[in-house]
C-alpha cells in the first residue's frame, strides 16, 4: 500500500512533481485521448488531407450532431481526439486568435504561429492550481502560402510538426501503416486512400460511410472543405475494392 499511496500525493495536484519527475495529471490527460477515436492527418504532394472515425455509440445519435474535424480560419482545420468539450473549448480560442490575427494584422494567421498558440495556453494549464490540463489533443491541418503542414497538440503543450500522424485509440496501429506505406510524392487522392487503409486497420475494419469524415486544403486554393457523403462513399468504395487486392 506505501507505493500506491506515495503515488497518490503526487497525482492529486497539477503543479507537484513526483520523485521521478513525472506530472501525473498530464498523463492521465494523455490516457483521455487514447480513449478517443481516431483521427489521422496526412500531407500530400498538392495539400492536407484530416480523415477521422466518427463512429457512434447508440444508433438513436444523430450523426451530423457528431463533429471531429473543425474548421479554425478559412486554410486551416482541426481534428480531435478526447475529451470533445476540451477540443470545442480549444477550436473556438483557435478562431479567436486567427481572427484577432486578421483583424490586427489585414492577413491570414500562419499555421506554426495558431498552433504555437495553441500549445502555449495548453502549457498554462500544466503550471497553476485550481484547474486541470485539456484532456484532447489535436491534429492541426492547413496551407500556407501554397506549403501543406500538419501540427499535433497533446496535453502537455508539445508541439510536433508530421508528415503523416494519428491521435486516437488507433494511433499505433495507424503509425504502423504510415511508417511502412507514406510516400511524400503522393498526391491527395491517394493519401485520402492511404489514411483511410490506416483508419481501417486502427479500427479492425469498424468502419463504413456514416462513420468517416474527411476534410482537404489543396495547396492551389488553399481552402479547406468538408467532403460531402457521396464523394466520401466515393472514396470508400475504392477502398473496399482495392483490400481484397492488397490481402493476397
């Protein structure tokens, strides 16, 4: 019981280290995005592609209530895994800080300076009493001038800048496929087909239609957009065509 009960004398507060220099609160906001579903987030040779698994729990939901990919400013989009009302919380200081950019500034915010915000306000909340660290964390997706990049937050503040990433209950499974399969020449169509081969073997093939959302910023616009239902059952009918193939 002497372990346990050290350990509790550390994980009770944000602010206090344990001996070996672990924040125990972080970590157990980590482990509430493990628990999310799984979002991936790929760049392309001509954009950036965020695919994320909506699936939902009782079949009374309704699916357009269910939203994981949020559009921030007009080339820039977020993904979510986690606690969903940390992310809402965290997307709409993400507009704010876009639009006090354009306003301030007569221009688009660039996309390291949103996400470096992001993680700076995260941080915060790894430092003071009396609140606790966001509970997501977030595939951070767009175009700036004309150069496709992808951010991932975690709960701690961490900024990292990927070329193909996963957050989610499925992200080893999804690291495995990027890291055998991810090409930087591909263009969007087939990273489209590439996160959704991930996506299928993070969730054990539980996917179809309903449960998929896709958003892409092309670099020749610049613009982001939510795919609707047939262009995504477009792409998951390839899919489906293309894994007998891959399975011999």
């Amino acid at each position: 019981m002497q372990p346990m009960q050290a350990q509790m004398g550390y994980d009770r507060a944000i602010t206090v280290f344990s001996p070996d220099g672990r924040l125990y609160q972080v970590e157990y906001a980590r482990e509430a995005v493990k628990r999310g579903t799984t979002a991936v987030g790929i760049k392309c040779s001509d954009g950036v592609v965020l695919i994320v698994d909506k699936r939902v729990s009782s079949r009374l939901l309704e699916q357009s209530s269910i939203e994981k990919i949020f559009m921030i400013d007009e080339h820039i989009a977020v993904a979510s895994s986690g606690l969903v009302g940390d992310a809402r919380s965290l997307v709409d200081r993400a507009r704010v800080e876009s639009q006090i950019n354009r306003v301030t500034y007569n221009e688009s915010i660039d996309i390291e300076t949103l996400a470096k915000k992001l993680c700076d306000h995260m941080q915060t909340y790894t430092q003071f009493g009396g609140a606790r660290p966001y509970g997501t964390a977030l595939l951070i997706a767009g175009v700036s001038e004309g150069v496709p990049r992808l951010f991932e937050t975690d709960p701690s503040g961490t900024l990292l800048e990927y070329k193909a990433t996963g957050i989610g209950t499925g992200r080893p499974a999804v690291m495995k496929v990027f890291d055998e399969e991810y090409d930087e020449a591909m263009g969007m169509a087939d990273g489209i087909l590439l996160g959704l081969r991930a996506l299928h073997a993070a969730t054990e093939g539980k996917f179809d239609v309903d449960t998929v959302e896709i958003g892409a910023i092309p670099n020749e616009t610049g613009i982001f957009r939510k795919m609707t239902k047939d262009e995504v059952s477009e792409y998951t009918t390839k899919f489906e065509a293309a894994t007998p193939d891959q399975s011999e």
